[in-house]
C-alpha cells in the first residue's frame, strides 16, 4: 500500500505541468464530454422537471465536508433525512432512513448497478471508503421514485454517478486530520485525454479513526482506477474500484443506563473475564472484509435521437467477523462432551469467525430514443449472486475432536433478478408532460445448508412484481410547475427475515407524491405532499440478531403521510439560508402483541423508528469569493424503536449543529490551487443517541410457569463535539 501512495505521488507530480496547459481546453470541451458520462445514470435518474421527487448532489458538494466521514453522513442535511454511525463519529459503520424507512429499503445504484447486497439489502458503506472522492454527483430519490435496477425502492433510492472524463490532466494529494485520531489521505490523478480519446485515472485512500466509541476503530484502505475511450458519438469505461475495511466491533450498542449516562463511550464488544475475575476485551473483534468491483460500460450514439448503454459488472466480497465467546455450550458447534480427569466438559472459551465469501454478476442494457416531444428509455437487468455462509473455530480451551479450519456451519445462497421496463417523458403541450413507467421483475432466491445456529435453512423462493407508476407535471410559468405521482413497489424479503420468520411475506407499497416546485432567480422553493399506504411493510421491530441485522416483520395494513418543504433563500449577496422540513403521521393500523401471556391488540400505533418532525437547515455566507462559511443544522424528532410504543424504546429529540468552513487559495506556482477546509461536528456538545433497538422476553426460563414479559433496550451515543481539518493541493 505504501508503494502505491508513492507511485501514484509520482503521477501526480508528472502530471501537474501539463494540467494548467490544459485547463482552458477542458472548460471549452467539458459539455460534451459531461453529457456523455450523464447517459450511465440516465435510465435511473430523473431530470429536474419530473413528476419524482428528488435531490441533486454535485462533486462540489460533497468535497465540502468530504474530510472522512462516510457518504450517509455527507447527505445528512437533505430533507427527510436521519443518519447514525455504530462508532459515534460517521467512520466505519454508518446508516441512513430516508421518511423513517429502513436501509434495507433503499436502493443504491453505482453507475446504475446494484450496490444493495444482494441477501441482506443493505448497503455496507463501509466497504466504500472515500467513495466521494470518486464521486461526480448523486441523486436521492423519496418515495419510489423511478425504476431502477436491483431490490426496490421503498423509501429511497440513490444512484451514484462515479467521475467523470476529465479532458485535461490533472492531479490531487489530500490530507485531512481530526478527533480520536482521525486520518484521511488521498491522493488522485488523470491523464487527461490523450490523443483526444483515452483517460486513465484514479484515486487511492486511508482513512483511520480510533472512533468516538471505546476502541470502535476503523482502518479503511479504498481504491478507484478508469480506463476510458471516448469520441463524438461513444464512451467506453472500464472502472474497477473497492478496498478492505478492518473495523472493531461496536454494534452492541449499550444496554447498562447507568454507563449511557456515566460512561456512554464503553463498549461491551469482546468484553470477557479472565481467570482472576478481571474484565479484559478480545483485542482482535473486528469485522474484516474485502470487497472488489469491476465494471465495463458502453455508451453509444447511434443517431442524434438514438442511443444505447450497455453495463457489465463482477462484484468479489469476502471476509469475516471475530467474536471471543465465554461459556459456548459444546453442542451448538457440533462438538461432542469430553471426559475430563472424570469430569464432564460440555462447554469452552472460543473465538470464532464467520464468513461471507459471494460473487455478484450484473448485466445492464437499455436503448434512449429522444426527440422534442418524447424521452423514452426502455431495457432491463439481470443479477446472479451466489454466497457461502460458514463458520470456523479458531481457539477454543477445550477443542473437543474438531480439527483445524473444520466449519462449525456451511450453507450457501443463489439469488437471481432479472427485471425489464419501460419509462416514457411525453410533451403534449407547452404545459403539460406526462410520465410513465412500467416494471416487471422477476426474483428466486434459493438456499442449502445450516444456519449459524445450526439450523437448516432451507429456502426456494419465486417472486414476480409489477411495478406501474405514472404522473404528471404542469408548468404554470417558466417559474413554477406543479407534479402529480403515483408508484407502486413490491420488495421481497431478506435473508434475516426468512430466519426470523418462515411465513415472512413480501411487502407492497402504493406511493402517491403531490409537489409545487418554484424556481425564481436564486430562489427556489418546493413543497412535496406523499402519502404511502403499504400494505405487510417490513418494519424494523427494534430487535438485532446476535450479529447486529436488524430483524423486521410484516405489520399489515400501514402508511406514511407527510409534508417536506425545502429552499433557497438569498438573503443578500453573500448570506444564503436553505432550510427543509418534513412533518408526518407514520402509523400501523393496528398492533397485536403477546405481553404477560395475553394477546393485546394496540390499535394504532407510530411506525419503529418514524420521527413526526425531522427539520435541518444551512446559514451559507460567503464573504468573499473563495472563502464559503456554513452552520449547519439538523433537528430530529422524538422516535420510537419499538411498534408498540412501549416507553424504553423511546429515543428523544435532538437538535445539533456544525459548522464547516472552505477557503480556495489560487497560485500561480506549483499548485494550481490549495483548498482548506475544517468541520467542527455538534459545536454545543450536546449529548445524543441517533439509533438503538429494543426486545421482549418472558422470563420462563428462570421461573417456570412465569408469564412476566421482560423488556430492554440498548443505545448507540453519538460523538460530543468533534473535528476535522484537511488540506488539498491541486496540480
């Protein structure tokens, strides 16, 4: 790793003088070769006018506060947004809820490939590590949006855009610093276009943090690297980009209220007790996993109203996470009791590991036909995944007669989704356009094997989903339009879902979008009124397997109706404000629960983990023109983490703040120019939980015949005030 920082140091130095030679060559030539990279997202995206609501996230918004911190936390002030990080300072695990839905169930897209993991449907930003600074804009999607290619939106989709053809050469060294040891060096290049047509660039990165949590650490070692072709009429981009990521366990969260309130940093994560009876943690509990993509995307214009993309992509992931266990009974590892000096031994001290070792293949391909009244984009994509779940011992005090590297488990996963559609803009006058989009897809997921508890698992699955969706949008002036939208999703369940629940049913959601958009100079304003009436949604019941997934059920008949107002206002020349709102009723129409022994039915209840009031505004001044000051703000609403209400799963509200400051340095030397920035995160220290889980248990295991419903919660604290400073030199 060493030896590639200092190899592609020494691009970037060889390549700094023909960058300012370039430059005004690549601002004549940038459009063209723009519009091109654009058509890779084209079939997932939407443009400003559509009846979809949406956000747009440029390259330059994102380097503004990109000094480490994960994606999710970089889009943490868009409207109906709310983020959390495992380690409490947005490195390592980090999550987001777009209108209180899960990530589970938003779709992420790179270059309109699938991201969601296949089995799980989440997505593991941490296997992304400065994957914005490889990123030319994002796009976040509420509701469900437009069809996109892998698992359904259903409650956001984001499709990443990943850099752009740079014609001139150019290269990047960044450096940035921060609280609890935080580190992230970067380093970029490109080629520029040579001979007109090819491009080779790339980035190399680690970031590390000790974390704001007790040895919550995070070592993320990311790479990106394109080849690319391009004329008048094609693009051809061959990307590969992934890295390793090394993260110590924080996922248990903290159940022990008195620590929350004395200690909130402690983590109970390879927490044991050696044989004086004193407290020690496994120094090795760490998630370790590798992931690698390759990608081969071809765009083709055929005729000025004619064109046609074709994406290939391999996805290798493969790693483990380390546990130390005290007191593992020998039968839940296939161990057999030993006779010990005339003792029975049943039971050891272990560390173990589990592995995910998966392949992923994409095949993406769809045609554009464009004209002055029509946008029509038609194709389809078709996925095969095929993962192994195993388990090894590696220690144990007493080894029975396993043998080294024996699974304890084994199973294996084949997932295929072959999806088709067709989506349509259409003028029909100078005021109206319609939209319309038609999907069919088509899901089998089959499984063989054990699961880690030894279990058979056994699932064979077929799933087919029509997903229709229409709207339309009337422009009242050339400064306000007015959208109307209806969608329907289907999404199937999870591999943890089919383990908690082998009755577990597929979820349907039936999204309608109202908005009013208005654009006026500088100004912009836009309101947007949803109501998502769903119908077996898979809440998040606010319980996590022993590896921290979070389990959901289906909850019937439920829905979703909320308001998000978002805008722009100049206040003067250099003072902008851009506040947004969302206030909403998330409800299930009825809860039945079993508590004390007895059934309850609850009624109505607030969805898990549904804030009524998520509220974030930026006070933007900009003095002069290469120096930008921001104090950010984000409010979050009280929440349950339980469907039933039930008082400790209560998360209160918080209001937090951060401020961010850029100043650009233009040179006539060797840099082209020096970019500083800082970050100071939660500027009042307030002390705040963002996420954590809650359960039930009777207690009939201690007193027999008992029917006393036992409840608990655990919580993730978020970091105290906190900072980051970095340099960037531009060649």
């Amino acid at each position: 790793m060493k030896n590639l920082f200092l190899f592609l140091t020494l691009l970037v130095l060889s390549v700094s003088a023909s960058a300012q030679e370039n430059q005004k060559q690549q601002k004549k030539d940038s459009t063209k070769v723009e519009k091109l990279d654009e058509v890779l997202v084209k079939a997932v995206r939407v443009d400003a006018k559509a009846p979809i609501t949406h956000s747009n996230v440029s390259k330059k918004d994102l380097a503004k506060r990109n000094l480490g911190q994960d994606i999710p936390m970089l889009l943490n002030f868009l409207p109906s947004v709310v983020t959390t990080t495992d380690a409490g300072a947005g490195v390592g695990y980090t999550g987001i809820r777009v209108r209180g839905i899960s990530s589970q169930s938003t779709n992420v897209t790179i270059n309109g490939i699938p991201y969601n993991d296949a089995e799980s449907l989440g997505t593991f930003w941490v296997n992304l590590g400065d994957f914005a600074s490889s990123t030319e804009s994002l796009q976040l999607q509420r509701g469900v949006g437009t069809s996109t290619n892998g698992s359904g939106a259903f409650g956001a989709s984001i499709n990443v855009l990943t850099d752009a053809v740079s014609k001139a050469s150019f290269g990047e060294i960044s450096n940035s610093f921060g609280s609890y040891n935080t580190r992230k060096h970067t380093v970029k290049f490109s080629t520029g276009l040579m001979n007109d047509h090819f491009e080779i660039a790339g980035r190399l990165s680690n970031i590390v943090s000790d974390g704001y949590i007790d040895r919550a650490s995070s070592d993320l070692k990311s790479y990106f690297l394109q080849g690319s072709y391009v004329d008048d009429n094609t693009l051809i981009k061959a990307i590969t980009f992934g890295g390793k990521e090394i993260t110590y366990q924080a996922w248990n969260g903290l159940e022990d209220l008195d620590k929350l309130e004395n200690d909130r940093t402690y983590n109970t994560a390879g927490e044991y007790t050696d044989y004086d009876g004193v407290t020690r943690f496994h120094d090795n509990q760490v998630d370790n996993y590798t992931q690698n993509h390759y990608q081969l995307h071809w765009n083709q214009r055929i005729t000025n109203q004619w064109s046609t993309t074709l994406g290939l992509n391999y996805t290798k992931g493969s790693g483990y996470f380390e546990q130390y266990k005290e007191g593992e009974d020998f039968a839940d590892y296939g161990l057999e009791p030993l006779d010990f000096n005339g003792e029975i031994v049943d039971e050891t001290n272990l560390i173990r590991r589990r592995w995910l070792d998966n392949d992923f293949y994409v095949f993406n391909a769809n045609a554009n036909y464009k004209n002055d009244m029509i946008n029509l984009i038609f194709g389809g994509s078709y996925s095969h995944y095929d993962g192994d779940h195993f388990g090894e011992v590696i220690w144990a005090q007493y080894a029975s007669q396993s043998q080294i590297r024996d699974r304890y488990y084994n199973g294996n996963s084949v997932k295929n989704d072959l999806s088709v559609f067709t989506k349509a803009n259409y003028k029909l006058n100078d005021k109206i356009s319609l939209y319309g989009d038609v999907q069919v897809r088509n899901v089998t997921y089959k499984t063989t094997g054990t699961t880690s508890d030894l279990v058979e698992f056994a699932v064979d699955k077929d799933f087919t989903f029509f997903n229709p969706k229409a709207g339309i949008t009337y422009e009242l002036n050339n400064e306000n339009n007015l959208y109307f939208s209806y969608a329907r999703a289907n999404r199937e369940p999870n591999r943890t879902d089919f383990e908690s629940n082998e009755n577990i049913e597929a979820e349907q959601l039936n999204d309608f979008e109202l908005g009013w958009r208005q654009n006026k100079g500088n100004f912009t304003f836009n309101a947007n009124a949803y109501y998502m009436s769903y119908n077996e949604q898979l809440v998040l019941s606010g319980r996590l397997d022993d590896v921290g997934n979070p389990i959901r059920t289906n909850s019937g008949k439920s829905y979703r109706l909320g308001l998000e107002l978002e805008a722009i206002i100049p206040v003067t020349s250099k003072l902008t404000l851009q506040p947004n709102v969302t206030i909403s009723t998330n409800k299930n129409q009825e809860t039945i629960i079993d508590f004390d022994g007895e059934l309850q039915n609850l009624g109505k209840t607030d969805i898990s983990f549904s804030p009524d009031l998520v509220a974030a505004n930026a006070v933007v001044f900009q003095p002069i023109k290469n120096l930008q000051m921001s104090l950010l703000s984000k409010f979050v609403g009280e929440q349950f983490m339980s469907n039933t209400q039930a008082k400790s799963s209560l998360l209160d509200d918080y209001f937090i703040n951060d401020f961010n400051i850029n100043y650009t340095l233009k040179t006539n030397s060797v840099f082209k120019e020096i970019v500083f920035s800082g970050l100071v995160n939660n500027i009042f220290n307030e002390e705040y939980i963002s996420n954590g889980y809650y359960y039930t248990y009777d207690d009939s295991w201690s007193n027999p015949g008992s029917i006393t419903t036992i409840e608990g919660a655990g919580f993730y604290p978020q970091a105290t005030r906190n900072f980051l400073v970095g340099v960037t030199l531009k060649f």
